[in-house]
C-alpha cells in the first residue's frame, strides 16, 4: 500500500488559560493518503481549526504537544519544527476579506511568499503566478498582479488566497472552511475549481467544513471530530450513507434537507476545560449507557475502512431522538 502523504497519530493539544488547561485536541489519529480529499466535520469547538494549525505548525505560544506524532513525507514534524514541510504544505484560509494586506498589491504579496518558499528569480515568479491566475479563472490575470486586495470581488479573493497556496507547488493543500464568506453560487465555483485543481495536480487535501454537502461534492473520504476525539471516519459514501455513531447521525439530521424540526442536537459542546470522562458525547447521546460514562471508546473498525468509536454501533438510533 502507498504510504500516507500526512500521518497524525493519537495527536493531542492542550492550551494553557486562565481556566486551567484546555485539552483541545486527545488521541486524534487520520491519515492523508497521496491525491486523497479528506474531509473534517465536527461542530464549533470540536477541534478542527486547531487540527489545520497542527500541521501548519502555527499554534499558539502558550500550546503544547503532550504526545503524537504529526508526519508529513515520512518526517515528524514535530521532532523537525515543521522545517521539512516549509513551501509543502499550502494553507487556502476562511476569510478572504481578511487575509489579504489592504495596502500591497496582490501580486506582490504572493511573490513574497514564493521569495522565501520557491525557487527561481523573480521573472520565474511573475510567470508562475500568472499561470497560476489563469488556472484559478481570475479575469485579466496579468493585469491582476497590479491590483490591490479592494478591486477584487469576494470569489476573486478566494481565488487569490488558492492561487496563493499553490504558489510553492506543494503536496498537500490545507482549506480551513474556504467557502463560508461567500454565496451559495460563488460557493460552487469555487468547490469545483478546488476539486479540479487537486484532480489535475495530483495534490491531496485537508478540508475542514460543517457542512455535509460540501463534503459529499468534495471529499473522497471524513473524519468527524467531537470534543477533540475522532468518533468516525470512513469512506464519504459509507459514512454519509451508513452513518454508525450517534453524533454522525445527529449531526446528519441537522442538515436541512433531513431535519425534522430546527432544535438541531440537545445541549452544547463541552468546554475543553471540563470535558467529561469516557465518551465525551455520552451527556448529549440519546443512547448512553451507564457505561458511556466510565470507559473511552476506542475506534472499532467496521469493515475494511470505517471506524466508529461507539460499542454500541449495532443498535439503531431511535427514531424519535431524531424527531
């Protein structure tokens, strides 16, 4: 089998507050394998941003890595800094109104970044990124080197910010939620140019995302995080089709062509400084069993592919937790 281009193992990140220690993310385990989309879902405060962060090497000062390995190629990041990854890895951020300097023109922003990350002169950068502005569909691509962040549209930012990532010609793409400031068909165009870039360059994807429609057009296979702790993941068909833990299926029924009514999942996210022992969706979970309680779940495989971290994975969701 083709070894994974990302590898992170029984990862776990704490933060360290005024409330004491929040421990953001505990034992998470995927892996990213060559020209594979993955997807992770979750809701807000289950971890996902902070899981991007890992690999980019970017958390906060006051964060630390108690245990995991995180690597990319065959290299522990971790063990190098992140050094090995530098210009490998390109990040594609949320906000495209945000992530673009007001006052430099958009061409030389990004060429400052292929400066320090790409090789060849300053003409070889020039050409590459132009090419890089027709292969994300910006109009007017070498007038565009010229332009300042404000005379772009919200799509055409986007478009940047991917142009940007790929500047370096990396191996993996990293999106945290790239399509959340944008319209429903802005949205679209730029789910399809993401996909067909990855298809054509042979890139793999890190995607984080809350919407399950999204990761149904996107993503070859999920990861669904709760409260740090990976709870399934699969084959996007298997788990969207067969969902098998409780959260999954909740989560599911929240989307709108499925939902029975607006209340969405009871309770909230338990906070990362008092996250509850064994399973930590067993006070919202419409099946908990006294055990839930007492033991953490481990990821059981179903079939060749599908991990569930549920013991209860057979019995069915009654239907009226979904109503």
């Amino acid at each position: 089998m083709t070894s994974p281009l990302l590898s992170i193992q029984d990862l776990s990140v704490h933060i360290r507050g005024d409330a004491g220690v929040a421990r953001i993310l505990d034992g998470i385990t995927l892996s990213v394998p060559p020209g594979v989309t993955m997807g992770v879902v979750g809701e807000s405060g289950c971890g996902k941003s902070t899981l991007l962060r890992a690999v980019l090497g970017i958390l906060p000062r006051n964060a630390s890595i108690p245990h995991g390995k995180l690597e990319f190629k065959g290299k522990d990041l971790i063990q190098v800094n992140w050094s090995a990854a530098r210009g490998r890895i390109g990040f594609v951020p949320q906000d495209p109104y945000l992530s673009l300097n007001p006052v430099f023109r958009a061409g030389d922003q990004i060429r400052e970044i292929m400066r320090k990350h790409a090789q060849g002169t300053r003409k070889d950068h020039a050409r590459t990124l132009i090419d890089l502005f027709r292969a994300v569909q910006l109009p007017d691509p070498v007038g565009a080197l010229a332009k300042y962040p404000h005379q772009f549209s919200g799509g055409q930012r986007q478009r940047l910010l991917i142009a940007a990532a790929l500047a370096c010609a990396p191996d993996l793409l990293v999106a945290d939620e790239p399509t959340t400031a944008l319209d429903v068909t802005t949205q679209r165009e730029i789910l399809a140019l993401m996909r067909n870039l990855v298809s054509d360059k042979g890139l793999s994807l890190l995607f984080v995302t809350h919407d399950f429609g999204v990761l149904a057009a996107l993503c070859d296979r999920v990861t669904v995080l709760y409260a740090g702790r990976v709870v399934e993941s699969g084959l996007t068909s298997d788990v969207l089709r067969h969902p098998q833990h409780p959260y999954t299926r909740l989560l599911l029924a929240c989307h709108p062509d499925r939902a029975v009514n607006l209340l969405g999942i009871p309770g909230t996210v338990p906070a990362a400084t008092q996250q509850p022992e064994g399973c930590r969706f067993h006070p919202r979970c419409p099946i908990a069993r006294a055990a839930c309680s007492k033991e953490v779940p481990p990821l059981t495989p179903l079939g060749s592919s599908h991990l569930v971290a549920c013991p209860w994975y057979p019995d069915a969701l009654p239907e009226q937790a979904l109503a």
